[in-house]
C-alpha cells in the first residue's frame, strides 16, 4: 500500500538519503497492528546496507513477540530532529517510513552478522565488543535468549520540514 504524503514539498525523494538516514540513527519506532488495536513500541536497530534490512533484536517473549506472531507485517519510523530553529517556530526534522514484514532469524551465522553489525554501530571499540560476543555465545548457539528480527524494506518514504530542504540534507552529518 502506497503512503499518502498531503504536503508533496515535504517528500524526501532521494533514496539516498532516506537509507543514510537509516544507517545513522540508533532508534525507531515499530508499528504493528493486532487485531483493530495498534501498537507501536521504540526500539534499536541497524540497517544493513547490503540486504536492503533492518534488523531488531528483543527478549523472545512479551507483547511484540505475541503480536507479530499473529501480523508480522509493519510500519517504521525513523526520525532526526534537529530542533526548532532560533528565531522561528519551524522545527528541523527529517523522517523515514518504511514497511515490511518481520522474520525471526534462525541461522547462527547470520545471527552473528547481525550481533557484529550492531556491535558496530554502537560501540567505539568493535574489537573488544565482538570478542566479548565471541567469548558468551561460543557454544555455537549465539544469543541463546534473544530474538533477532530481520525487517526487509518494501517501500521507503520520508518527509522533512519545509527548511531542511535537499541541498541541506545533502550536506547534513548525522553521524
């Protein structure tokens, strides 16, 4: 289903910068539906570049886990905010939206991918992080008590303040 945008001049059409975008931030918000309830919880994440992917991680019981079992299709939400602008009521922002379907990950070497990946993204030191993962799930059977959910992006949109025009989102750092 296409996302419906009212303000055209606020689309963010450049794929480009829609998936940095992703690479960047470290949180999101997971959007599902159980039944005619919705349920959105905030989570962390990494975005792999090369499968096109976010992936999740959680505990392998609890609300999310009984509703995606029943719908494993969802909505994200990634979201930079860089504030209101001094001297205006105009705030900064720039979103992603995307859907896809959550699938668990069984393989432990793609769970070791994804162990790595976040490792990455969130640690200054990736070398001691990754011997430490190593070392707690050398058994062969890598986070024993944690999920891993791989999220394939079937449709990405985004939407940006009217100031945080194209060539600015061109420039911005967000790392």
């Amino acid at each position: 289903m296409r996302f419906h945008l009212r303000r055209l001049d606020r689309e963010v059409k450049d794929g480009k910068v829609l998936r940095r975008l992703l690479a960047s931030e470290k949180h999101f918000t997971l959007s599902m539906a159980d039944s005619a309830e919705p349920y959105a919880v905030p989570m962390g994440y990494v975005y792999d570049e090369f499968e096109d992917c976010v992936y999740i991680h959680c505990a392998k019981e609890g609300r999310k886990i009984d509703v995606l079992a029943r719908n494993p299709r969802v909505w994200g939400v990634v979201v930079h905010d860089e504030g209101i602008q001094e001297g205006a009521c105009v705030n900064m922002y720039v979103s992603a939206m995307f859907t896809g379907s959550v699938k668990w990950v069984s393989d432990p070497g793609e769970k070791r991918k994804i162990m790595s990946l976040f490792a990455e993204k969130l640690s200054a030191d990736t070398r001691s992080v990754k011997e430490r993962l190593e070392k707690l799930f050398a058994d062969g059977a890598p986070a024993p008590g944690v999920l891993f959910g791989k999220i394939k992006i079937e449709e990405l949109t985004g939407k940006r303040s009217t100031e945080m025009t194209e060539e600015r989102l061109g420039r911005t750092e967000w790392d």
